[in-house]
C-alpha cells in the first residue's frame, strides 16, 4: 500500500517538474515507484551533478533518468530528490 501511494506521489512530482522544465524534459512516463524522464539533453551530465548534491540516480541510455526508489520511500525522500534534480535543471 505504501508503494502504491509513494509511486502516486513521485508520479505527482515528475510531472510538475516536467512541466516546470519543458525546454529539458521531453517525457515522462512510467507506473508505481518505476519511473523515468527522457530529456532533450545527455543524461550524463545531470545525473553527475545530482549525484555531487547527494542524490543517486540512474541513466537508462543516453537521454533518460531512471527513477526507482526503495519501496521504504517517503515524500520526503522524493521532496528532497526533486528539490536537487529542480536545482540542477535549472542551472542548464
């Protein structure tokens, strides 16, 4: 049940923040806590900055981001996640 409403909230997050940088983000897609965002830029990058912010994430080829949390996630933990990815987003 947790899952469930964590993959609903980081769901919730992806998509303002797709909507926040539609000049970087090009999709968002994904169900559950098993998400991913395709940009319009290397992934390489943003992941590497993101990653110096404390934050780990993963690529899925050259452009997308791969979210898959813990299922011990809290909106806080996706708060935080999106709080550094907003901030590096909006250095490019």
């Amino acid at each position: 049940e947790s899952a469930k409403k964590q993959g609903a909230y980081l769901y919730e997050k992806l998509e303002e923040l797709a909507a926040k940088y539609p000049n970087v983000i090009k999709a968002h897609r994904g169900l559950g806590l098993m998400q991913g965002i395709e940009l319009n830029i290397p992934a390489g990058p943003v992941i590497k900055e993101v990653m110096k912010k404390g934050v780990i994430l993963i690529g899925a080829g050259a452009n997308i981001i791969r979210f898959v949390p813990p299922l011990v996630i809290t909106e806080k933990d996706t708060d935080e996640c999106m709080n550094v990815l907003s901030e590096v987003l909006s250095e490019i």
